[in-house]
C-alpha cells in the first residue's frame, strides 16, 4: 500500500539543519482541490470576547479568519474541547486536513493521533513552541508543522523583564498585603533588592533571549548568555552580554537565570534536583519557555527550601493546569496562566501569520523558510 506509514522511529542523522525521517510519506505540500476541512483548537474568552474587537485568539474568534474560508468553499470548526476520547477535537482528528492549535491551550498532537489522522496534512501553531507535537511522528508520517516565528517574541522578553522586576522587588507580598488590609513594610523590604549590579544569565539566546538582554541592557547588570550558537560579535557588542559555552559554569553565577530555549529531548528536565542544588542559594529563576524544562517537585522543594529564592513564569504542564498542580501552592511564586505571549499585539500577528500560511498552502507556496519546525520529514534545528 502506497501510504504505508514510515517506521516510528527517526534516525538521528542531521542532514542541514533538519533531523531526517527514514523515508517519509510526502504529503502534498498543498491543498488538494476542494474543500479542506481545518480545524482550530483555542481558549474560550466566553464575557471577554466581545469586549475587544481584536481579540483573536479565542474560540469565538477563531483568528478571525471563518468568513473567509467559509467564502473560499472550505470548512472550519473551531473547539476548544481538546483532552479526552470523546472530546470535540478527537471526532474530527479521523477526516480533518489541517489543524491549528496555540501553545496557550495545546491541543497534544500525540503519535497516536497523527495515526488516526489519514487526512492531515498541516499542523500549523498559532505563535511559538511546537512541543504540543510528537513532532518525531509528525515527521516520520510526512507531514507539514509550521509555526509563527517571530510573532510574540517582543511580548514574551517584555513579560520576562517583568517578572525578574517583580522578583527582585519582592513586589507580590507588598500586593497581598495591600488588598489584605495589612502594612508590614519590614516583611518586604528584607528581601527586596536593586535589579542594578546583579548577574543575568539567559538559557539560550535566539530571539526573545536576545531582546531580553537589549532590554535588561540599560539596567546596568553582568550578563550572561548560553546557547549552542554564539550570538553575533556586534549582537555581543550592543548587548554587553558575555558567552559561556558551559552551562554547568554559567549556572552558578548567576542571581537570576531566565529560560528561552525550546522544550527538546534535551531541554526536558534540564532543571532537576541536582543541577538546582549548584546553583547560588536563593536564586530568582523565570521560565516562560516551557514548564517541562523544569523538574516540577525539583523547583517545588527548592522554593521551600529558599534554595530558589523566587520563581516565575507563565508556562506549565500539562496546559492547562490541573487545580493541583503543586507550583500554584508553593512559595515565593510568580506564576501566571499561560499569557505572555498572548497579547493583543501579537494575537494580531500570529492570526495573520496564520492567515498568510494557509493562503500560501492552498496555493501551493513555499512558507517563510524558518516557519517550518517539520517539512519533508526533518525536523528544524532548534528543537534536536
Ligand atoms: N510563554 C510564551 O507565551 C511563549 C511565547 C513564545 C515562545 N515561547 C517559548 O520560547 C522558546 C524560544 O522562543 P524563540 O522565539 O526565542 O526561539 P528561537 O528558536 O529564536 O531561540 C531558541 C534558542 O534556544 C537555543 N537552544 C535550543 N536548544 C538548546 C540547548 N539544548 N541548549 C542551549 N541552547 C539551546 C537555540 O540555539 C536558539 O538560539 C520557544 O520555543 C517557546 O517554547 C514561549
């Protein structure tokens, strides 16, 4: 049979930039002629959707781009119903073409899924980070994921200058005390400091790493960056920010540690009980990568222990988080629902960026070459 399935297994051979499958079943690239049944999975704004006009993102919004598929011949069911066997997104995973999932509300593209899935094509993500996807199966089974890149990458490093504000400031108890009634300047104030001075050092410096570090520029701090790549010597320059080819050594450092790399096989736990123990006692960590980077009891006991004097982020796992999850009831906190990628701003971005790939994909176009996380069955660089 022509459409036999590729072996789930993916030989880790880099080819280029991209891990390469064992032969692939191509899908097209393009849509077939007529009707491509897409499906999009978001969060549901329920009272706040009519409250702005430019609220996209949501299920009653659907990236605002309904009318015009309908208007093209081409269906689309939009959910936010995505966990479970019976929920709304499992009835048409069997017949859908293309889906589109956020990484605010992931619809979890599982190997078994994409099996189920003889139709799909395209899997498109409306922002950044595509790890709500098997992304290995994806590409053994031939198949297209593409995200937004670029779309909310100034609303993450903005957020990110936020929280380590928020952190270093030790602004969350003053906030309590305030809407409690209470005025105990002394149970802030001995632990509230100047960000000026402090040692920064960022986990991975592509695009919002490095607009983090432009923007913690003018705070006059020691900045620290690893990656696998070194940033440009005038990046470097502008920056001030200092490479260090080893994590391990870096780590230590550091006051605070910011988190802006991908979640890969490699990233999953990278934060577990012994590398936290390195690091300088009371140290402010904020990860709004994703939740996974961490071990999750690891940060828990830490944050009892003062070991890590402050976390804060906005990502989790799973998505979203169970009424349990221990981050909501540790100390020192500052965690949010998954939102800092999710302004406004760029919910205008990555709608449109979501927009412009499925005109391009009914056309038969190529997308922007570093939209591409699967394409012909490898896999992009940064997520090996
Ligand atoms: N919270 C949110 O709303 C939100 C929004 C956007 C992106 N994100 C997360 O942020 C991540 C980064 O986004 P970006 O646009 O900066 O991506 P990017 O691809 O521009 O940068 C990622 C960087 O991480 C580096 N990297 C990858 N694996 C590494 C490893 N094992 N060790 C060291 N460095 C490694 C890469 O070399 C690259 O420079 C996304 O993948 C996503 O998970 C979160």
């Amino acid at each position: 049979m022509a459409m036999k399935r590729a072996a789930a297994s993916v030989i880790r051979n880099v080819c280029g930039s991209r891990v390469v499958a064992p032969s692939p079943i191509s899908r097209p690239l393009h849509a077939s002629p007529g009707s491509t049944k897409i499906v999009g999975v978001f969060y549901k704004a329920n009272e706040y959707a009519s409250l702005n006009p430019n609220f996209l993102g949501c299920v009653e919004r659907g990236l605002g781009i309904g009318e015009w598929l309908q208007s093209q011949g081409h269906q689309y069911i939009v959910t936010d119903d995505k966990e479970g066997p019976n929920c709304e997104l499992e009835k048409h995973i069997p017949d859908l073409h293309v889906l589109i999932t956020t990484p605010f509300h992931p619809a979890y593209v599982t190997a078994e899924r994409i099996k189920k899935a003889k139709n799909l094509k395209l899997l498109l993500t409306a922002g950044i980070g595509s790890d709500h996807i098997d992304l290995q199966a994806a590409a053994a089974a031939g198949l297209t994921v593409a995200e937004v890149t670029g779309s909310n990458v100034v609303s993450v490093a903005e957020d990110e200058l936020m929280r380590i504000l928020i952190l270093v400031r030790n602004f969350l108890p003053g906030y309590h005390q305030v809407i409690n009634g209470d005025w105990n300047v002394a149970a802030i104030a001995y632990r509230a400091y100047d960000l000026e001075g402090k040692t920064v050092g960022t986990v991975g410096a592509g695009r919002i790493g490095k607009l983090l570090l432009q923007r913690l520029k003018p705070f006059n701090c020691n900045l620290l960056y690893h990656d696998r790549l070194k940033m440009s010597p005038e990046m470097e320059a502008q920056t001030g920010a200092k490479f260090e080819e080893d994590l391990d050594a870096m780590l230590p450092k550091c006051d605070i540690i910011v988190i802006n790399t991908p979640l890969t096989e490699k990233t999953r736990g990278m934060f577990n009980k012994e590398r936290i123990a390195k690091l300088k006692k009371g140290v402010l960590i904020v990860n709004n990568a994703r939740g996974a980077i961490m071990d999750t009891q690891a940060v828990v006991d830490a944050c009892s222990s003062g070991q890590i004097g402050g976390y804060g982020g906005d990502v989790w796992y799973p998505q979203p988080a169970p009424k349990d999850h221990p981050w909501r009831y540790m100390p020192n906190q500052a965690m949010t629902p998954h939102i800092s990628g999710t302004t406004i701003d760029a919910q205008l971005r990555y709608a449109a960026g979501v927009k412009d790939m499925l005109e391009r994909y009914f056309k038969g176009q190529d997308f922007p070459e570093d939209y591409y996380i699967v394409k012909d069955g490898k896999i992009a660089s940064q997520y090996l």
